[in-house]
C-alpha cells in the first residue's frame, strides 16, 4: 500500500504543478508517477507495488481474453444441433489461501471457458466447479489451475517465498 | 437516428447477440447446472457490450465512468450468483444430469425441510 501511496502523491504534485488539479492531470500525473516508482525501486521500495500491478494488467487483459473466448464457446453449445455438453463434477485442490483469494478464484473460473464454481469443501481446500464442453476432469482441472496461474502474482507479496529468520 | 453508427452500433449487436444465445441456452441445456453456464458467461459479456455501446453514444465522461462501475459490480455479482444457485441446488439434491464424474459426491447433503432433525450436539 505504500507503493499506492506514493504514486498518488506524485500524481497529485504533478496536477499542482501542471496548474490544474483535474481528472486528466491527475491520470497523467499517475502514469509518470508509476515510471518513476518503476525506476527506482529500490530507493523507494516499490519493487512490490509496481510487480503486483504489472501482474494486475497481466491478469486483466488474460481475464478479457478468456471472457471472450468463453462466451464465443457457449454460444456455439447453445446453438449447435446437439451440443456435446459431456458436463460433470470436478474437484480442484487449491494452491491459493485466503478467503478473499479464493472468493475470486472462484468469481473468476464461473467467467472463464467451461467451468461453474459450485462449492468448497469445509476445510476450503478444494474448489469444486460443474464443467461442460470439455473433453475431461483432467482439462477443467487445467482450464482452473490456468486462472490460478494468473492470480497468484497478483495475490501473493513476494514473487518468490523468503524465509523469515 | 436512422443512421448506423458502427462506433455505437457494433457492440449494441454483439451484445445482444450474446444475450439472444444466452436465452436460447437456457431454453436448450439440459438441466439447471449447464444453463447456469449461459445464463453467467454469456449475460455478462452480452450486457457489457450493450452498455459499452451506450457510453460510446453518450461520449461524457460520466457515462464511461458509470460503465466502468457498472462492470466491475457485474463481473463481481453474477459469479456469486450463479454459485449460490448452483450450491443451493447441488446441497438440497437436484440430480445434475451428468456424463462424467461427480467428484464432489455430496448431492443432497444439504437437510431438508421435512427431514428428521438433527440429532442433538451432546456438547450443547
């Protein structure tokens, strides 16, 4: 969050020193702030900030791209004569810990191709989640794993686990 | 207003396209489970576009700011939705129609109304 912090308050010296603290100055002034925090990451200890919204962007553009892909996918099953629905169960043991994690884990695999997030097991370790048009449990499980893929970096604070002393 | 604009007119088409399959999908799935795909997936992307139409024909800043609260609240609440419904109808027993597994394998675990009660918690 410090990361955040900073980058709104050079977005906000850059719209006073523009003049005018307006919507425009103030997205301007946010884009340099970012190349700034991006630039010197070490003296201003954004590295995480500015890893955690490049993987932000990632997971946006790979969220639209499946969007896309799984609608187009529906929509033929729905107007194909006889839809080769083949539709189950499957379960998925999940990487990602947290509620808020996998809240949207799940939010996310209902949106992507094939998959419905159905439950959780009572320990939440395991995401189950009805899948149709694929051909096996073994390519919704893939199909899941490939959005947790994307989560994660966004997710996790550090790229790879440190150990604490 | 006769005229085509394709700026605001071709994601109007696009969504509704989505939304028309969406329906025919609900109508066309065979049961509860895989109409919950059409009904998530395919409304979401369909209004979106509509309401990217919209905005593309209002061309204020407003409108394209209420559109960006507009899909983050649709890309947030139909997802929950469609698992409510899902695990709600999963716990009290609606048999998915299924060809492959159900590794759940936790159908109808949910009590019913009418069921026995269940048994007292000693510890209570």
């Amino acid at each position: 969050m410090r990361g955040l912090a900073l980058n709104l308050l050079l977005a906000v010296t850059w719209a006073l020193f523009a003049g005018q603290v307006a919507v425009r100055e103030l997205l301007v002034g946010f884009l340099v702030g970012f190349g700034i925090l991006a630039l010197f990451p070490r003296a201003l200890g954004s590295a995480g900030y500015v890893r955690r919204s490049v993987a932000t962007l990632r997971f946006t553009g790979f969220f639209l791209k499946e969007l896309s892909l799984a609608n187009v996918q529906v929509a033929l099953l729905a107007l194909r004569p006889r839809p080769p629905l083949n539709p189950m169960i499957v379960a998925y043991p999940m990487r990602l810990e947290g509620e808020t994690a996998q809240t949207l884990l799940a939010a996310t695999i209902t949106l992507m191709p094939g998959t419905v997030a159905m439950g959780f097991d009572d320990e939440r370790r395991v995401l189950y989640a009805h899948a149709i048009g694929l051909p096996g449990a073994a390519e919704a499980r893939d199909s899941i794993r490939r959005v947790e893929d994307a989560l994660l970096p966004v997710l996790t604070r550090r790229a790879t686990p440190e150990v604490h002393p | 207003m006769n005229d085509f604009s394709p700026l605001r007119d071709i994601p109007i088409l696009i969504g509704s396209f989505f939304v028309l399959t969406a329906a025919v999908g609900v109508l066309r799935f065979p049961d509860l489970y895989s109409r919950l795909h059409a009904s998530s997936k395919l409304v979401t992307l369909g209004s979106a576009g509509i309401f990217l139409g919209a905005a593309l024909e209002l061309t204020e800043a407003a409108a394209f700011t209420r559109l960006a609260a507009i899909l983050l609240f649709q890309f947030l609440t139909t997802p929950l939705s469609a698992y409510l419904i899902a695990q709600a109808a999963y716990l009290r027993a609606l048999p998915p129609r299924l060809s492959g597994p159900d590794e759940w394998n936790q159908l109808g675990r949910h009590p019913q109304p009418g069921d026995e009660p269940p048994r007292e918690d000693p510890a209570d």
